[in-house]
C-alpha cells in the first residue's frame, strides 16, 4: 500500500493507529478488571476478618473485666454483709444488757416502792 496522499488521508491514517493502540489497551484493562477485583476482595475480606478479630479479642477482654470488677463487687458487698452482722450482734447484746437493766431497775424500784407503801401504811394503820 502507498503513503497517503494528502494530508487528510495522513490524519486518518494516524487517527486509526491511535484507534488500534486504544483498542489493545482496553482489551488489556478489561483483561485486568477480574485480577483487579478479586485483589479487592480479598483485601476488603482480610480487613473484615481483622476488624472481627479485634471486635471478639475487645469482648474478651471486657468480659474479663467485667467478671474481675463484679468479683470486687461482690468481696466489696460481702465485706459490708460481714461488718454489718457484727453491728448487729454488738446492737443485739446491748439491747440484751438494757432490758436486763430495765428489768432490774423495775425490781428494785418495785421493792422500794412496796417497802415504802408498806411503811406509809403501816403508819396509817398502827401510828408508828
């Protein structure tokens, strides 16, 4: 084949070259596209699998946290239980010693009460 002959036929003619060249550069991207697209999941996939990993590795561990905070908790309410059933003892025994007292005092004060009742009226009676 000749050369072109003008200069319309030469723009043409590099026009369909560069036509070509595009066209084997589209095939060869559209060669590419599934590589590509695989790559992209299976690094989207990785970073899930990563951000899951972390995700059960941070409940863990607040699982161990919790359990060693409610443990504080707990020793925390039985120390409390402890100290408050010794208050009750000590309030109980006190409680024990005054109605002791009251029951004594209430004795006594009824014996002076009848001795003296029995005087006053001994008095009355027989003029001592």
């Amino acid at each position: 084949m000749a050369g072109p002959q003008t200069t319309r036929e030469a723009l043409i003619a590099e026009l369909l070259g560069d036509v070509g060249v595009m066209l084997e550069r589209t095939d060869e991207l559209q060669a590419s596209f599934p590589a590509a697209a695989d790559e992209a999941a299976a690094k989207v996939k990785a970073a899930g699998n990563r951000a899951a990993d972390d995700v059960a590795t941070a409940a863990t561990q607040l699982t161990r946290d919790l359990a060693a905070q409610s443990e504080r908790l707990l020793q925390g309410v039985q120390q409390a239980a402890r100290e408050a059933q010794a208050a009750a003892r000590v309030v109980d025994r006190s409680a024990r010693r005054f109605a002791l007292l009251a029951t004594a005092a209430g004795l006594a004060a009824g014996i002076i009460g009848g001795v003296v009742a029995g005087l006053a009226l001994s008095g009355y009676f027989f003029g001592v």
